[in-house]
C-alpha cells in the first residue's frame, strides 16, 4: 500500500489509500470490499489514493491531484474550501490552477438532501458553458464515512455579490447596471429551460475582481411544471424555498403554484440591496417578513389575499396593526437610485406576481440598456429541462444509482 | 529589498556613482512607490478586498506618472527593423553592441534592434549589455521580445501557432459569451470574421494568444467536452493562414519590459480623488457615485474596437477596458502617457492607469 505524505495546510492531516471511490454503478455495488489492485498513474502515484484533510469536524477526501488550502464556507448544505490542482500547468503569467470544491454532506441520510444534489448535478451539466452561470469541472460521490457525500469541483471565482455589497466596495451606477444584466441574462438561460433557480441572493451569485457575475448553488431549483402539483406537495414546497428575506410574498402566503416571478422579486431585492447597502425586507420568521414587505410596498390588495386562499394571507385581511398601508416612495427608500432604477424597481417588486415583468421584458429595461449586448443573450440550446427522471426515484436506493450513473455519465463525456 | 537600493545597487555596478539627489525625483519617485504594489504579497493569504484587489493588481504593471523615456529592443533583421521604424527618423548608433544588435534611435525612443531571435536567457544578458552601455535611466533598461518564449513575433506570417479560429457561431452567441470560455492565457487579439453569405452577426471568430505554451494547453483543452460556449461544444482548430494586418502599430508589441508582468488587452483605470471611508456595514448608507462611460467609452474606442469595458471591484470609482488587439491597449497606455495628447490631459492626473490581466489568463482545469 503506497502511502504519500504531503505537507497538508489543515489540522490533522493523514491520507487515506486505497478509499472508495465511486465513480461508477458496477463499482458501487462493491464498495464494501477494499480494492487491492491500485493502478499506478504516470507520476507513480496511485490513482486510487486520496489525501484527507481535517480541520474540526470538516472532513474531506480529496484525490492526490488536488491540494487543499483552505475553507472558504459553510452552511446547511456542507463545506466549500479552495485547493490548488498539481497536476495542471499555470499560465505563463503564473496564474495557478486553483478550483473551489463544494462537498455536499448528508445526502445518503436524507432523501430530501439526495434529491437536491441530484438535482444540483443535473443542472450544473444542463447550464455548463454559459458565461454567468458557475462551470462545474469535476465531480465524484465518496461513501466512506467521515468524508461521504457529493464533492464538486467548480472553477473558483474571487467573491461572491454579498461580501460585495456588505463592504466598503464603492459602487456606481454603472456597476449596479452592469451587475443586474448580467443576473438577467443568466436567469433567461435558466428561466428558458423551464427552470426556476428559487434560491435567487447576493450569496449565491458569485463575482469576479473584474465584475463578471455567475450564478451558482441550484440545489433549490425546480421545473415549472413541477411546480403545479397538489395542495398538499405545495405546502410542502414551500417550507424550504428560497431564503427569507429574497423570498417572494405569494411562496408565503398563497397556496397555490408560483412560476418564474419568485425569481424576478428576488432580483428586485438583490437591485434594492446595491444601492442600500443592506437587504431591502430583513424578516425574522415568515410573518414578519411579510411585514417588513407591507411596510414598504404598502398593503397587498384584498382582492390578491382572498385569491391565496391561506390562513396567513386570512389573517392578514384582517390585521389592523398596521398606522400606514401606504406604498413607500422608492427614492425615499433607495438613496441615490436613478428614475430607470426606480422603474424598474416597481415592475420588479409588486405584489401581483403577474405584474411582476419576465426576464425577457426585463432585459428590454431601459435601465440595463447602456450595458446591453443584443447579440449576447442566449436562451437554453437544450430546451425545456426534463423533470421526467424524478418521479421514477421512489426510493432512497434508486435515487443513489441514478445519482451514481449520472456522476458516471459526467465524467465520461468530459473527454 | 526596495527599489531604490536596487538602483543604487545597480549604479554601483556600473562603475557610475549616482546622485539620487540630482538624478533622481525622489519625492516624485516616492510618491509613485506609495501606489505601487508589492509583487511579494503575492503569497499572503487574501480574505478582504483590499488584499484580493492587490492580488488582481499584483504581477501587472501600474506605470508610474514620472516614467522617462527609456530604450527598449525589438527583433528583426536590420533592413526590417530600419523600414518598420520609419526611414527618416532612424539612425543607426556607434554604441557597442553584440553582433547581433543595433541600436536605433525613433521619436525620442532609443531601440536595441537584435537581428536574430533570441531566447529567454539570452534575454537576460542582452539586459546587462544595455544597462552598462547606456545612461542609467529612471529604471533599469528595457528589453524585449521575440523569443521563442513569449512569442511576440513581428513578422507576420511567424505566429500562426499561437491563432485559432472557431466556426459556425449560433446566433445569439456574442464575443462575450465566447471569450469568457477561452481560458490558457492572455490574448494578442480577437477578430470577428462575418461571413458575407451568412445572416448571423459574428459568424467566425479568430483569436490569437501571446504565448504558445499557453495556446498549446488551451488547445487541449478546447479538445475535450469541457469546452462549452452555452452548453454546445465547438471544435477548435488552429488558424495557419497568413496574417494579413497593418503593420503599422506592429512595434508596439515590441514594448514589452522583461522587469515588468505582461502587458495585456486590458487596461485598469482607477479615479484618483479623496475618498471619504464609509463602513458600510454598520451605517447602512451607500454613496452612489455619478460616473458616465460612455464619454470614456468613446475616448478609448479612438485607439480601437473595444470587446467589453467592465467595472472593476475597488474601494475607488475602478473599470476595465478590454481591447480586441493588444496594440491598441499599448497604444492606448502611451498616448495617456504622451504629455502632449489630448488622452494624457483629460486622464493622467485624476486616473490612475495599468495593464490588468486579461479575462482569459486563467488555467485550463480539466
């Protein structure tokens, strides 16, 4: 057993020969039994030994190519650290090979979890090569505890738009257009595949030096179609949509389908926050924000809460605790914001979803016109994504093959 | 070690006691090294965007505002390097030179011609003749070029190697969708071919990288399924037609200093004025400052077509502008450092300037 000893940045580095990988069905029918056979790749290092990093209860299993510096975020879903791939050549300027790896943990204990990295891998293909949406360049699923779950290995990009926004960054005009247009091009790729992103917010929008956008984290994302379901699954949808403050009111208090809207409220709160410099609703819980939206856009018609037909929307019919129903101005709310600006605002942020513009209207916007590339705004290629494949998976078993087979698939067609 | 010990260093060796005094602007020199950015810190961990900012600056030349007139060499054969000078303006100097160089004397510039190419290493010492040769300047002297290692040819038909061309553009794929997917290097230059019989807007499209080893990886990279221009894979292919360009502004890619990182397609212009410290975070107020591209736009677009101007993140009022060619983004440097022009007027003290990396100098990861 070969054993390779790196000089590794985290705590408590080991490395693991010999770990499962799975890259393939076959494969993972056997992953009880250690391989004994190890290949030996060109530069006589196993293909099969991986190196472990640890720091505190993160643990990641990372193939000797790459290198891990360090961790870049946490969150509900897993980790992202940064790493450094040895085996690719810099450019001659010296920029080094560096990649982000997202490790999607808890996807073999929770259906739910395995859904949505299934869903997150299928989209990451079905978007691969449009210019502000994040490329996936490697992807592999490890079983072995600690170190199982879905790793993703996507180019890695400088910040993301809300470290941007929440530091002294100075921001013009010219920025907040530049920005906006690109998060609409991107949403019109995504939104012409009969997709809806649904977790729409300046974290998951990422943002290089030179102020290229893309859109990551699809772990949300739906099809439309999916969306007009029963009753029932729709109350169930909507426990986990979208984070508070970017969420659209009708996903709290309508329970009837919502469409690709949701999104365009999301980039009406994302154009808020630039020239605020802090999110636009801050709710603490469902209800509240709701408030935090009254407060500024004044109450929502009776007519449209009578039309969500739930308690909340009820309940809120009936709330006087409101001294003013009154929509607020937007340039008393929006310091410094332009008139195409404010335009925009209203056509975005409106309670009615169906007044809400498309993303195709949006990009027509005077506001983003001086920023504009006709020619440069493509629609999917692919056509209507196809949500056929889920309702085959009934069970955790299924959904773990399918998943293996299209990790399987990935990497066959990366050559 | 800073860069004025380096200079008295250097003066040293040269047997040619330097007065920084009188030689030098020091208050000027100083000024400049206060905007400078420290290649060294290229290894310290970045988290905040002063730091990341640096690292975007870091290994690009920022040209200071004092920068003297200073000699730099070009590759050819001497008949060449004298027709693509200008007859009337050059003479060639009794200086003693290698065999293999002259030196040449056009609009104030002093050029070492190097009548065969040269290598990296060659270079080098090509660098050491000049400075023991020629007056210390207010840097050490600028060399240049045509190795096999950076690939910066002036002859025409010499860089088919480095160009590759890609067909049948869909609609609705602009430039911006293409190059953000060209990944390997920086470029020399990108050019939109149309096609007469066809309806689609930019039909061909051919581009140039600087360096060949870059254009190599690049190549097998576009090779594999990675390589997609909105989820569509297009095949590449190298571009062996001969040039047939201006050649004109040609000298231009010639000016490359071995001391400083590359010069590139974009440049960074970043608004000088005093900036009042806003933390954001607590105040919750924003300052939306009034800026205009468009009359920036069109003062740029003089030196050529321009495939994006983008905003640059900063803590100040900072935007890129990313040419087609490489040698009107120079062009474009010099003449906002030409006292005389109109560009130098309206930017050279309330903007600072350099070359920023180009968007395709990234790794092929695959």
């Amino acid at each position: 057993m070969s054993k390779i000893t790196y000089s590794l940045p985290l705590h408590n580095n080991k490395n693991l020969p010999n770990q499962n990988l799975v890259t393939d069905a076959s494969r993972y029918n056997h992953n009880k039994k250690p391989r004994s056979g190890i290949s030996s790749s060109g530069n006589g290092l196993s293909s099969h030994v991986r190196n472990i990093y640890t720091n505190g209860t993160t643990q990641f299993s990372l193939p000797v190519k790459y290198v891990a510096i360090q961790i870049l975020g946490k969150g509900s879903y897993g980790t992202v650290c940064s790493a450094r791939d040895v085996t690719a050549k810099a450019t001659q300027n010296n920029k080094e090979p560096l990649l982000a790896i997202k490790k999607i943990t808890n996807i073999l204990n929770r259906e739910i979890l395995l859904k949505r990295a299934i869903r997150e891998l299928k989209f990451m293909k079905f978007f691969q090569g449009h210019k502000n949406i994040v490329n996936l360049i490697d992807v592999e699923l490890i079983l072995e505890k600690p170190y199982d779950g879905l790793y993703c290995y996507q180019e890695l990009i400088d910040y993301d738009l809300a470290k941007v926004i929440h530091s002294s960054v100075q921001l013009t005009e010219f920025h907040i257009r530049y920005f906006i247009y690109q998060i609409l091009c991107g949403l019109k790729y995504i939104h012409s595949a009969g997709v809806i992103h649904r977790d729409l917010k300046p974290g998951n929008i990422l943002c290089t030096v030179n102020g290229s956008l893309k859109i990551c984290d699809f772990g949300l994302a739906r099809g439309i179609e999916q969306i007009a379901v029963t009753a029932v699954q729709q109350q169930d949808i909507t426990n986990y949509v979208a984070t508070r403050w970017y969420r659209a009111p009708e996903i709290i208090l309508s329970r009837k389908p919502y469409d690709k809207s949701i999104d365009m409220w999301a980039v009406g709160c994302i154009l808020g926050e630039f020239y605020n410099r802090r999110p636009l609703f801050m709710g603490n819980d469902s209800m509240h924000q709701i408030y935090q939206v009254i407060k500024t856009l004044g109450y929502p018609p009776n007519q449209l809460l009578v039309e969500y037909g739930s308690v909340k929307a009820w309940n809120l019919i009936n709330n006087n605790s409101f001294s003013t129903t009154e929509k607020k101005d937007w340039i008393s709310v929006l310091p410094g914001a332009s008139a195409d600006a404010i335009n925009l605002m209203d056509n975005l942020l409106c309670w009615e979803p169906d007044k809400r513009i498309s993303v195709f209207e949006a990009l027509d916007h005077r506001f983003v016109d001086n920023v504009r590339r006709n020619n440069d705004e493509p629609s999917c290629p692919h056509g209507i994504f196809d949500f056929e494949y889920e309702s085959h998976l009934k069970s955790m078993d299924a959904l773990k093959e399918y998943l293996i087979n299209e990790i399987s698939t990935f990497r066959a067609n990366r050559k | 070690m800073t860069q004025i010990e380096t200079q008295v260093q250097k003066s040293t060796i040269d047997g040619r006691k330097l007065s920084l005094e009188q030689d030098f602007n020091i208050n000027k020199y100083k000024k400049a090294k206060t905007t400078w950015v420290d290649p060294s810190h290229h290894k310290r961990r970045r988290s905040g965007f002063r730091q990341l900012t640096k690292a975007y600056l870091a290994g690009h030349s920022r040209l200071s505002s004092n920068n003297k007139v200073e000699p730099y060499a070009v590759t050819g054969t001497e008949e060449w390097l004298i027709k693509a000078f200008d007859n009337k303006k050059v003479s060639l100097s009794e200086h003693d030179l290698s065999e293999d160089q002259v030196m040449i004397k056009n609009k104030g510039r002093r050029i070492i011609g190097c009548t065969k190419r040269t290598t990296g290493a060659q270079l080098k010492s090509d660098c050491k003749i000049l400075e023991s040769e020629t007056e210390f300047v207010s840097r050490p002297a600028t060399v240049i070029i045509n190795s096999e290692d950076n690939n910066l040819s002036l002859e025409p038909l010499e860089c088919s190697t480095t160009r590759m061309v890609l067909r049948d553009i869909p609609e609705n794929t602009g430039l911006e969708s293409i190059v953000s997917q060209i990944k390997g290097g920086p470029l020399k230059q990108v050019t939109i071919l149309k096609d007469p019989s066809s309806d689609l807007t930019n039909n061909t499209i051919t581009f140039e990288f600087v360096y060949k080893a870059d254009a190599i990886e690049f190549m097998k990279y576009a090779n594999t399924n990675m390589f997609k221009i909105n989820g569509i894979h297009h095949q590449v292919i190298w571009d062996n037609r001969p040039i047939v360009r201006d050649p004109k502004n040609d000298y231009l890619l010639a000016t490359q200093d071995l001391n400083e990182p590359q010069k590139t397609r974009c440049l960074i212009l970043k608004f000088n004025y005093k900036r009042k410290v806003t933390k954001y975070k607590n105040k919750f107020t924003n300052t939306i400052i009034k800026f205009d591209p468009e009359e920036m736009i069109k003062d740029f677009r003089m030196f050529g077509e321009i495939q994006a101007f983008t905003p640059v993140i900063s803590r100040r009022v900072c935007v890129s502008i990313i040419f087609m060619d490489i040698r009107d983004s120079i062009m474009a440097m010099e003449c906002m450092q030409n006292p005389t022009t109109y560009m130098y007027k309206r930017y050279h003290k309330k903007w600072t300037f350099w070359y920023g990396p180009d968007f395709t100098d990234q790794p092929c990861l695959t």
